[in-house]
C-alpha cells in the first residue's frame, strides 16, 4: 500500500473545500425549502419533493451531462455568469449541489416533521417573532437533523465521482478530488496508490455514518 | 370594565366556525361545548393562530384584527398568554429556561409578573433545575401556565390545560387556576368540555354547539337556564353560589354562609369570615313549601322564593326556576306540581336539604 502523497493531501483539500461549500450553501438553500416541504399542503409538494430525490436513482452521468451543458458558454447559467463554469472549481460546487440536495434536505424535512408547529406556536406565544422562534427553538429541536444533513451532505460530496468528472474533468488543484484520483491511479496500473487512498475513503466513509448513527442515539428528537 | 369583543365566520373542511361574541374581561369565561363543537378553534382565532378570513377582534381599546383594515396581529405582538393542551415545554431548555422564555422577551416595563410569585402560586419551586423529561404530566402542566404568566399577559387563554391528565392531577390543578386568578387578576378564557371543571372555575359561560354560540351568561344563569341547563349535562344542578362565609358557630359545629341576604348553614368550614366560598344546591335537594311553615321544622336552611318558570321534564318530574335573590332550579314530582297547584309568580318557600360543597360534586 502507497504512501499518500502532496497530488493527494491537494485532491484531499479540493474534495474538503468543495464539500464544505457544497453543505454551507445547502444548508441555506436547504433549510426554507426543507421547511416547506414539511408543512405544506401545497399540491405541488410530491413534485418538489420528487425533484429533489432524483440524484438518487438519476446516473451521475445524466445530472452531469445536463449541468455540464448549463454551465457552458451557451448555456443559462453560464450566459448568466458571462462565462463558462465548466471545469471550474465554482461549477463544481453549483454540480454538488444539485447532487448532494436529497442527503440535506431529506433528513431536515423529516426532523421538520418530527418537530411539528407545535413548539413554534408555544414560542410565538411566548413574545418570540418567527425568526426568534425558528433559531431559538426549532432549530435546537431540530439539531440531530442537522448533524445527519450535514455529515451526509459532506461525505457524499466527498464521495461523488460522476458528477464531477463530468462538470470538473480532474485538473490538479481545482477539480481533481480524491474519488477521481482514484480512478486515474487505475488507469495507470498504479493499483498501491489507488489501493492507499481507496482504503482512506472507505474508513472515512465508515467514520462519517457512525458519526451520524451515534448522534442520532445522542440528539434524540425530543418531542414533548 | 373591557371587553373582548370577537366574530368570526370561517369554513373548514369539516365545519363552519360562526361567532359573535362579546365578553366581558375579568374573571374566568368557560368556553363549553362538545368535543368537535369548535372551542379550540375559537381559542385559535382569539389568538391569531388561524386566520379567519373576515375576522375582528378587539381587546379593550386595542384591534387585534380587523380585515377591513387588513390588520391581523401575530400571536407574539398580542399580551395573550396561552396554555396548549399539550404542555408544549421546550424540550432543550430545563424548568427555568423554560419559564424565563418569555419573561426575557417583554420589555422590563411591561413585566408585571414576578419569578417568584409564578413559583410560589404553582408550586414549583423544587422543579426549577430539572430537564423536562423528569417531570409528571401534571408538573409540565404547571410549568406551561407558569411560563405563559410570566408573559405578563392581559388575557390568558387556556385550552382544556387539564385534558392530558388523571382524575388526581386533575384535582391537583384546578385549585392552582382559580388561585392565580385571584391572585393575579388576569382574566381568563378556559376552554373545556368537562362540566366538573366549569362547576368549579367558571364565572362566566360561552356555550358553543356545532360551530355556533348559543348562548353566554353568567354560569349559575346557565345552568339554571331551563332551555340551556340541558346542554351541560348536570341536571342535577341546582344552583351555584359564590357565598361570603358570615359566621362560624362553633358550638354546633356550623359555617353561615351569605348571599343576597339569604342565609346557608353547611359543615363547619375551614375559611375566614369574609372570606367568598363556592357551593352547590342539587335540584333534587330543594323541596317547596307553600307557606312558611308555623311548625317548627329540623331543616336549617329555608329560603323565601318565587316561581319563575316551570318546566315539564317527563311524566313524573319537573323543573321549576326560582328567583332567591339568585336562580335556583327545584325538581319535584309533578303530582306535587298539581297538588300544590304551582304557577309562575307564586311565592313558595324553598327547603334546601343539602349543600355540597366544591370539591364534593365533581369530585
């Protein structure tokens, strides 16, 4: 088994910055609509609700590809940019995204849930307006979503690989991450090195979701 | 004295939410009705957590909403304080926390409500410390009213506080809401389907069926009321009282009490001369005389009457309305209805054989 070496500790760093944009934006974007989808009766729910699922069963290819064509010159969001995104570390982080969406939003929708209005009632009545109310006290009882939406969100950013060869291609420094190294190690016949940072992703992996399950033992979601 | 001043007209799925009503603001005002009868949906309107969509409300002075306007309050902008079914105690926070949730959010002039005095009156003093989970049903419950109080609130609406609790917790209560009424002079909107609880708080009822108010009184008007009294399901009610406790003959082993200049003997009670207790006559429990009776009699309490209203129940009982100063329903045989030869506006003396007290009826 390969050393880890400067090429990896950077696609390492790149994977780590990319993740953590990708959860920090998610989390924004993700909280407001993750609210919405659990307390709407709104007929267009399973719709949103199913568009948010799909990278799930979608190939990464396909997202990939439809990103790839709305990041470049031609297409929306690159007119919009007044550049192309393809390739490029910002492109990238708006893939993961997309991405990454069902593994924040879905556990924040289920805590949602969990929570109810309850608690946000009793807290209006208790002179808190509703941002005081929804920092104050349904966030809190809200917290074991958060850490499931954050670390799932993270370590599936970390992990994708489809998606970002598509949309980033793998130059070193800006879109080259661990899960495509890997991949590159393989064509090259270097199987130590594939092996070495294959072995680190998988015990990372391992790590993140027992992080998840035992936070979800530590953070119960109270609900009174 | 203010009013609250609230009509609402708002279909939902399931009914039609229809009221007019006007309340005046001291004391306790039960909210009675059926389950399904809309109660909590009114509670919800008053404080501004559903939306009726041509709404008005008014406290006081003050427009809490008024579409013609377009103005709806939130509930945190209206001094309401609520007290849910549930607790609803934040699960994050303990016992202090919990209580000091709201205190911290009313501006220091407008604190009427003092830590200590909510902890006193409730009773809660030892729970201060613990987590949320470590307390019985009954101590959230106390805890929920004590942090709703330390609002400082100028309404406090209770929503059936007591449902979610035993018989025991129940009795454990209800003692703890009719003293910090009295204590903090906050009037209060009690939601509540169970007469047991109405018979010992209520001043004041709104009686809701089907979505509509059908009628709203002073409680022993309604349950003297020969249309209405039906509607709470205590036939056997009489009269309710609120007596000012005028003597104590301890040789006998006697309390007078005193209302409207009429006189009561009960058991000997462990309260103050001056002091206003809350008893209750059951209809069964009042017989007529026609006149006063010229030979001595071992009944103590005997009390001039006139007939207001007469009210077949069945074949063989009626009702009939008296006016002692107060309403006083009297059910008798209808043979002695005939017999006597009774109509409204003869003068009758009533006997009344028993006097429950408080916690004896609903007990």
């Amino acid at each position: 088994m390969g050393a880890l070496t400067d090429m990896h500790l950077s696609a390492l760093w790149v994977s780590v910055r990319l993740a953590t944009m990708t959860v920090v934006v998610l989390l924004l974007v993700g909280t407001p609509l993750a609210w919405w989808l659990a307390h709407t009766r709104s007929k267009l729910r399973p719709i949103v609700e199913a568009a948010v699922a799909l990278p799930i069963v979608l190939p990464p290819t396909v997202l990939g590809f439809y990103i790839l064509v709305a990041l470049g010159p031609h297409g929306p969001l690159g007119r919009f940019a007044n550049l192309s995104l393809a390739f490029t570390f910002t492109g990238l982080v708006i893939a993961s995204v997309f991405y990454s969406m069902p593994f924040v939003i879905q556990p924040l929708q289920g805590a949602f849930e969990a929570v109810g209005k309850a608690p946000l009632e009793a807290a209006w009545s208790l002179r808190a307006s509703k941002w005081d109310a929804f920092l104050t006290v349904i966030s809190p009882i809200a917290l074991r979503g958060y850490i499931s939406a954050i670390v799932l969100g993270f370590a599936h950013t970390m992990g994708e690989f489809g998606v970002v060869l598509m949309v980033g291609g793998s130059i070193p420094g800006q879109t080259r991450v661990l899960s495509t190294t890997i991949f590159e190690h393989v064509e090259l016949m270097e199987y130590a090195q594939a092996h070495a940072v294959s072995a680190f992703m998988l015990i990372f992996s391992f790590l993140t979701l027992l992080t998840v399950y035992i936070a979800n033992r530590r953070f119960p979601i109270h609900v009174s | 004295m203010s009013h609250l001043l609230a009509r609402f007209d708002v279909r939902f799925p399931t009914f039609h939410l229809e009221v007019d009503v006007d309340v005046p603001m001291s004391g306790i005002t039960a909210i009675f009705g059926p389950s399904g009868s809309g109660k909590t949906t009114l509670l919800r309107c008053l404080a501004g957590l559903e939306r009726a969509p041509n709404g008005f409300v008014q406290f006081g002075t003050d427009a809490w909403q008024d579409e013609t306007i377009g103005l709806c309050l939130p509930l945190y902008k209206r001094p309401i304080g609520y007290v849910f079914q549930e607790p609803r105690l934040f699960p994050h926070y303990n016992v202090r926390a919990n209580l000091l949730y709201g205190y911290k959010r009313v501006p220091v002039e407008e604190r009427r409500i003092a830590i200590d005095q909510v902890v006193d009156i409730l009773g809660i003093g030892h729970l201060l410390e613990r987590r949320i989970h470590k307390l019985s049903g009954g101590e959230q419950q106390r805890v929920a009213i004590g942090r709703a109080l330390l609002t400082s609130p100028k309404l406090l609406l209770l929503d059936e506080p007591l449902a979610s609790l035993d018989i025991q917790r129940k009795q454990e209560l209800l003692p703890f809401i009719r003293r910090l009424h009295e204590e903090l002079r906050i009037p209060v909107m009690y939601v509540s389907h169970a007469v047991a609880e109405i018979l010992q708080l209520a001043d004041r009822v709104v009686l809701l069926k089907e979505g509509t108010v059908i009628a709203t009184g002073a409680l022993n008007e309604m349950l003297t009321s020969l249309k209405f009294r039906g509607n709470f399901g205590a036939h056997r009610i009489g009269a309710i009282l609120d007596a000012r406790v005028a003597a104590h003959e301890e040789q006998y082993g006697l309390t007078q009490l005193e209302f409207n200049g009429q006189h009561l003997f009960v058991p000997p009670q462990p309260v103050a001369v001056g002091q206003i207790m809350r008893v209750h006559i059951l209809s069964s429990d009042v017989s007529l005389v026609l006149g006063k009776p010229i030979a001595p009699t071992s009944v103590l309490n005997i009390l001039e009457a006139a007939i207001v209203e007469i009210r077949e129940m069945d074949q063989t009982s009626v009702d009939i309305l008296l006016d002692i100063g107060v309403p006083l329903v009297a059910s008798i045989t209808r043979k002695s209805l005939v017999t006597l030869g009774l109509k409204p506006g003869h003068r009758v003396f009533a006997h009344i054989k028993a006097v429950a007290l408080n916690e004896e009826l609903t007990a």
